[in-house]
C-alpha cells in the first residue's frame, strides 16, 4: 500500500473554509431564533408581553387590587326596633374598604366569574327566584370562587304595604329555596327597591335575617349614584350592582368602573359578611 501524500496548500485552504462555515452555521441555529419573536415572547413568559396578562391589566385596572385587612371587630349594628334586624347602608369602619353587592341574577355572564376568581374579588350575589330562573349552575361557580348568596325574595316584589304573611311567604320563601341550592340559609337580605316597612323587618327576622342590607352608592348603566350630599366613595361604603341593561354596559364593565373609582380614593374591596 502506498503512503497517503500530505495534503497540498489548495486543499489545506478548502478544509480551513469548510471548517469556518461549519462553525458559522452552528453559532446561528439558535433555537430562540429559529422560533422567531412570539414564540419567543412564550418562552419568556415574564417579558412584555407576560406582563400585560395580568390579572388586573386584563380587567382594565392600572393596579392590582390592594388586599383587604383583617376585618376589626365592630359594635353589633343597631337594631331598627325590638327584636327587628338593622338596617345597614354603610358600614362604620375606618378600614379603607368598600362592599361590592349585585342583585336580581340576570345576568349570567362566565367571563364575571373569571373576573371575580382572578381579581379575587369577595362579592355578595342578592339573588331573586324568578329573575335567577334556572340559572343558579351560575351562581354556584361564583359561590366556588369566593361570592356569598344572600336573599333577595322570591318574585322582586315591593315589599312595603304588603300584609305580614305575604311579606313573610316572600322572604323566608327564597332562605329556603338558597338554603336547597347552596347548603347555607342566608343571614343578609336586600329588599326589592329598597322600600320596606316595620312589617318587612319583622318578617325578615323571623325567616332568620340577620340584617337587611340597603346601599350608599348604586350602579345601573352608568356612573355611580349617590344618597346624601357626599358624592363620592368613603370607608365603608355599600356599593349595589343591579342587573343592566341589553344596551348598557355589562356587569364586568360596571364593576370595573367601581373597581377604578375605588382606587382613586385610596379604597380596596372588603368582604361585607366579615363585617355586617
């Protein structure tokens, strides 16, 4: 066999090349690179585009949402009459919260259950019978997700003038049927409107409400509204959220609105049943 001959300056320079270019190729197969700039943005989940799911920022708030204190213990609220619940609109707190409460049931929207779970938001749904239907599925995924059902009678009747056992067949009615769906009997009411009378209170705390929950300040479809001379969000405040309008803002948009109104003020969200 005869020896190789060593290889002659020409292919000396082609190895060189070829090696180059080998290496080359190699320092560019990046697999970033190759992904290309959204893919990228996944794999680095915390970058720009990770930031901008935020929870708050998906909901349309330029903050999250600062976390509620540990209820205080407060005096008991004062009865409107012997052996009648109270009647509560604002809550004598100096912690720097405001109550969220919704009424009726209309509205069964999923992505308002998304917005409560991921913005933790501790709600009170006031839910009527005859408006709910047979959505109540809906409010139990709220129920999963933090919210409390409170009662709101069974068919939305204006309560005041209507004799004891009427009034009585409308509130204890609907404990029982929350109590059936829920497991739990409501200890909160909400009258329809927000018109009672004595017999109404009565009534009420014989079906075992522990008080009748009114508001300060109120959203339909558009700003806030206010009772009293104070416009604007305080300590303590009862917010309700009735159901809107087809051609309103929905209930998310709403409650982000009041999300938003609160936090200019300093304000977070507290959990009414911590503190009624």
């Amino acid at each position: 066999m005869k020896p190789r001959r060593p290889p002659g300056p020409r292919a000396l320079v082609a190895t060189v090349l070829a090696a180059a270019l080998l290496t080359g190729c190699a320092q560019s197969v990046d697999p970033i690179e190759r992904l290309g700039r959204k893919a990228a943005q996944r794999v680095h989940p915390h970058g720009p585009a990770g930031a901008a799911q935020l929870p708050y920022r998906r909901w349309g708030l330029t903050a999250p949402l600062a976390p509620a204190p540990r209820a205080a213990r407060l005096p008991a609220a004062r009865s409107a009459g012997p052996g009648l619940p109270p009647v509560v609109s604002r809550v004598p707190t100096r912690d720097k919260v405001v109550f969220l409460t919704y009424d009726d049931g209309a509205e069964q929207d999923p992505r308002f259950v998304d917005m409560v779970r991921e913005l933790r938001l501790p709600v009170s749904m006031f839910l009527t019978d005859s408006v709910v239907g047979p959505g109540y599925g809906h409010f139990a995924r709220l129920q999963s997700v933090g919210a409390t059902i409170q009662n709101h009678t069974l068919d939305h009747a204006a309560l005041r003038g209507l004799p004891y056992l009427g009034q009585r067949a409308e509130i204890c009615g609907q404990q029982d049927k929350l109590r059936s769906r829920f497991g739990l009997r409501p200890r909160l009411f909400r009258p329809p409107y927000g018109t009672y009378d004595t017999t109404t209170l009565r009534a009420a705390g014989d079906c075992g409400v522990s008080a009748v929950v009114l508001w300060r300040a109120a959203s339909e479809d558009g700003p806030l509204t206010f009772t009293g001379s104070d416009h604007r969000l305080r300590p303590g405040d009862i917010v309700s959220l009735a159901s809107g309008e087809a051609a309103g803002p929905t209930l998310r948009e709403r409650t982000t609105r009041v999300l938003r109104e609160a936090e200019r003020a300093g304000l977070t969200v507290g959990r009414l049943e911590d503190y009624v």
